[in-house]
C-alpha cells in the first residue's frame, strides 16, 4: 500500500504552539501556489505510474481555507496522473470556522471521504489564548455541516490549567458532534513558536502530568468504545485512518507541495518550507527536494521496529523475519529480556503493553542497541 500526502501552507493566522509550514501573509499566492502543485502531481504521477496508491491526505495548513475549486482541482489532477486504488480513502483536513456547504459539496463530490477537524479544545479561553479563530460553537456548526461522514477531530493534551474534566469535555463535544476517530497529540512547545514562552515560564503542564491525563483519556474513551489503535489515535473500530496506518507499517508514501515529505524506494526527502523556493524550482523544472537520505539495511530494521511499536498491533515477526531475513527473538534476545515487563510477547505479535505506551521512547530505544 502507499499515500500521497498534499501539503497546503495557508492559514488565516498562526496558532501559537504551531512550528508547520503555514503561511497566513502568503495568502496572495494561492493561485500560483496551486499551479505548480499541478504540476508537481503530473511530474510525480508519471515517475511513479507503476505504484499503486490507496489514500490520499490533503494536510496544512488548513486547506479548507483556500476556495473548494482548488482541492477540487488537485484531486482531479491526482485521479490523472497517478494508479489508484479503486477502494480509496481521501482525508481533507478542516479548521472549524473556514467550512460552508459549497466546500462540503465540492469535496464530497470529488470524493473526499473523510473529513479531519482541528479542534484543540473545547475550551473557548484555551482557544484564544491558542489564537485559534474558532470556538467550541463553531465546531459542532463544522461537524452539522459534515452530519453522517467520517469526521476525525484533533486535540491538544498539556495546555496551561489544563484539566482531566476538560479533556473528558472535550471528548464529549467531539462525539456529540459525530466524530468517529480521536487524535489526541501531546503539546510540544517548539522553540521559536509564541507558546515555548509559556514553557519557559513552567504555565503548561509538566511530563507527568500530561501522562497522568492521556492515561485517564485512554480509558475514558475506551469506555465511550475508541479503541487506541497507535500511542496518540483512537477510533471506533472500522474508522481507524489508512493512511497514518501506512505510515506506522513503514509504507511507501510521495508528499507533494512546500514541506511535505516522501519515502519512496528506501529514500526519504523533504521539500523545501520556503513557498518562494518551492514555486521557482517547480517553474524551472527543479526537484523542490531540501534534504534526501537514502535509508540503509539497519536504518530499516529500527525503523520498522520503532513505528511498529507505537501501534497496538505491534512488531508482526514473521513479516520482520522475511523482509529483513531475520531471526527477530535471537537479534533482538537482549532488548526483549530487558523489557519483557513492559510487553507483550506472543510468536506472531510483540506489542508495548497500553499502560506502557505513553513511555514508549525509552523502551523503542533499547532496540536500538539490541
Ligand atoms: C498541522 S495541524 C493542521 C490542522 C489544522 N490546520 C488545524 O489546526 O485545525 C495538524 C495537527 O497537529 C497538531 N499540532 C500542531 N502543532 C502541534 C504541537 N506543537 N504540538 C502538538 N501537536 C501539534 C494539532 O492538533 C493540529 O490539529
Ligand atoms: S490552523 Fe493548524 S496549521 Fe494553521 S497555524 Fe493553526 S495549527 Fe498550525
């Protein structure tokens, strides 16, 4: 299985804990923008004709900012040039307070089939002091409009003041809205963004902390039947994402526009964060390529090892074995005799045990030195 990822870098404004490529003083260059992603998708379509893709994710940025015609457009530029799936799962993600009925329109009717919403918080104070440009009203009003779809939302755990009753709220907001799925992230307070003041300043909540909430979320939304398919994702069962799953497995996957990356024939690369840069090397016939690497033998393994264990599932041995022509118990005999408390071994499966998860880094680099 393999994705496209389709990376749109306009926001109306800037969210003070966000470090993605989004550009909200560069909305002038929507219209140049989407022409040379166009052309991006038909340079890319022809190179990878022989592959099959079976999703694609419209990200940001927020694409539901700019006007329908040009998701519309990128979508059908895709269906051109690219082999798809015929089963495909296509992903728009949606700030609430930018969606109308036309945008829902348009995208159902290109085939958007699955709608992923920003919530953050159900907390109007937290909102604004996040600068986002919604409140919790806005939301439901997003999620009415998109009544008996696929909705994922996102949220935020570690903002100031945050509390287990808020995020439990918060829960209940997105599911009186519809929502089948949950991503749930840990606030990472990226240096250079407004937020890494507060940081500084000790107002967001400490590590422990965090993992003391994700644990009670965990099972607060366990008991509202979301399943925790990978460390930061939950979903009614059925409604887990294709897409973010192939990344976990290690699949193939092309990003197209400013920022997005791919890993495609053992090589991962990243395109430039520069919108100017981006739309010259595509004007010119360049590569807007900012840093490739090619992923070695034992690059592979660990990596496939260290995605694998952010999901429930876990490490699959025998698929490990025959790719990597590998003996996974005798390679990795330290590492397992090291953790065994932490997991769970079966022949087939070796998985991080749920109330493991949240510490999982430490465990996932023990692998690493085997
Ligand atoms: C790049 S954003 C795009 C979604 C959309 N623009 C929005 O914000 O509504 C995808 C998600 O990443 C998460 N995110 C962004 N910055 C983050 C940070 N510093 N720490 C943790 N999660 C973050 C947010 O939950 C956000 O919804
Ligand atoms: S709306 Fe989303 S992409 Fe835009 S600044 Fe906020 S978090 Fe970042």
């Amino acid at each position: 299985m393999a994705g496209i990822y389709i990376h749109i870098p306009f926001c109306r404004s800037k969210c003070t804990y966000c470090d993605f490529a989004s550009y909200p003083r560069e909305l002038n260059k929507v219209e140049s923008y989407f022409a040379c992603l166009y052309r991006e998708i038909e340079g890319r379509g022809r190179e990878l004709k022989d592959r099959v893709f079976s999703t694609i994710y419209i990200g940001g940025g927020t694409p539901s900012i700019v006007e329908p015609k040009f998701i519309v457009g990128a979508i059908r530029q895709i269906k051109k040039f690219f082999t798809l799936d015929k089963d495909l799962e296509i992903t728009v993600e949606i700030n609430p307070g930018t969606l109308d009925e036309e945008k829902v329109k348009a995208y159902k009717q290109v085939g958007i089939n699955r709608f992923s919403i920003g919530l953050q918080t159900g907390y109007d104070d937290q909102l604004k002091r996040l600068n986002r440009i919604h409140t919790a009203k806005d939301f439901l009003i997003c999620c009415n409009l998109l009544k008996g779809e696929n909705i994922s939302a996102d949220i935020l755990l570690g903002l100031a003041g945050q509390t287990e009753e808020q995020v439990k709220k918060t829960i209940d907001l997105c599911i009186a809205g519809g929502v089948k799925h949950i991503s749930s992230y840990a606030l990472t307070p990226e240096v250079g963004t407004p937020i890494y003041t507060d940081y500084l300043n000790g107002e967001l909540l400490s590590d422990d902390e965090v993992a003391d909430i994700y644990d009670k979320m965990r099972a607060y939304l366990k008991g509202k039947g979301f399943n925790r398919y990978e460390v930061s994702n939950f979903a009614i069962p059925g409604y887990e994402s294709k897409h973010n799953y192939n990344y976990w497995q290690r699949g193939e996957y092309i990003g197209l526009g400013v920022s997005a990356s791919s890993h495609i024939n053992n090589r991962r690369f990243t395109n430039t964060y520069n919108i100017d840069e981006y739309l010259t090397a595509i004007i010119y016939n360049k590569a807007p390529e900012i840093s490739s690497d090619v992923i070695d033998f034992e690059d592979a393994k660990f990596e496939t090892i260290m995605l694998a264990l952010r999901t429930e599932k876990g490490i699959d041995v025998k698929k490990f074995n025959s790719e990597f022509d590998a003996d996974f118990f005798v390679e990795y005999k330290k590492a397992l005799e090291k953790n065994r408390p932490y997991l769970n071994i079966s022949e087939d499966f070796i998985s991080i045990k749920e109330e493991y998860l949240y510490v999982e880094n430490g465990i996932i680099l023990e692998f690493m030195k085997k």
